[in-house]
C-alpha cells in the first residue's frame, strides 16, 4: 500500500513539473511578444506582425496574436503580416480563410516588393490544397 502512494504521489508530482514547465513556456513567450509590442511606436505595423508571428509559431497567446495581427494590418497591409494572418488562420482550423490570406499575401509581395520570395507561400497553399483532395 505504501509503496502504491509513493507511486501515485510521484506521478502526480512529475505531471505536475511538467505541465508547469510547459506554462512557464508559454508565459516567457508571451512576455516577450508582449515586450516587442510596449516597445514599439504606435504606427509600428511590423512589431506588432513580429510578436504576433512569435505567439502564432509557438502556438500560445492566440487571442492576443489576433488583436496584434489585426491592428497591423490596419496600419499597413503587407505580404508579411497577411502570410501570418494565414498561419494563424490555418492554426484556427480556418483553411479556407488561410488560403485566402496566403493567395492576398502572395499579390500584395509580387505587387509591392521588387524581388519576392514567393518559395513560402506557394508551399503553404501546395500544402492546403493537397489535403482538400
């Protein structure tokens, strides 16, 4: 019987360490996105696309992300900060919606910046369409 309650107590105790490890995760990476964004000027439309694109990669502070990604492109519509909308979309199970994101972000780039890498963009829309067949 003891030797069952050690067991249990041990279980416990590491299930708890680790998902405190993963929290303490999370909260670091929210922190500093949120550092990048206090830092910056209000108009910094690229800030804000960073700490959103920060949140979205790591998969935490979504609902932040959001607010972020949105008042960026608000500021400034950028083949950058709509491929992230797309990413955070995709990451939202809104495949259609990153596609259209993805498919905007392209033809803003092309539009707009002399030398676009289109490489990312056709791979990520390859990708969606390839698990709609």
């Amino acid at each position: 019987m003891k030797t069952l309650v050690k067991v249990i107590v041990a279980t416990l105790l590491l299930t708890v360490s680790v998902f405190g490890s993963y929290a303490k995760k999370d909260d670091k990476i929210a922190l500093k996105s949120r550092q990048i964004v206090e830092n910056a000027t209000p108009d910094d439309w690229k800030a804000l696309a960073e700490a959103a694109a920060i949140c979205v990669k790591k998969k935490t502070n979504l609902t932040q992300a959001a607010e972020w990604l949105d008042k960026s492109l608000s500021i400034k519509t950028t083949a950058y900060n709509l491929e992230i909308k797309g990413d955070y979309m995709l990451l939202s199970n809104l495949p259609q919606e990153a596609m259209s994101f993805y498919l905007k972000a392209m033809q803003t780039g092309l539009s707009t910046e002399s030398n676009f890498d289109v490489t990312a963009l056709q791979s990520k829309i390859a990708k969606l369409k390839n698990t709609k067949n």
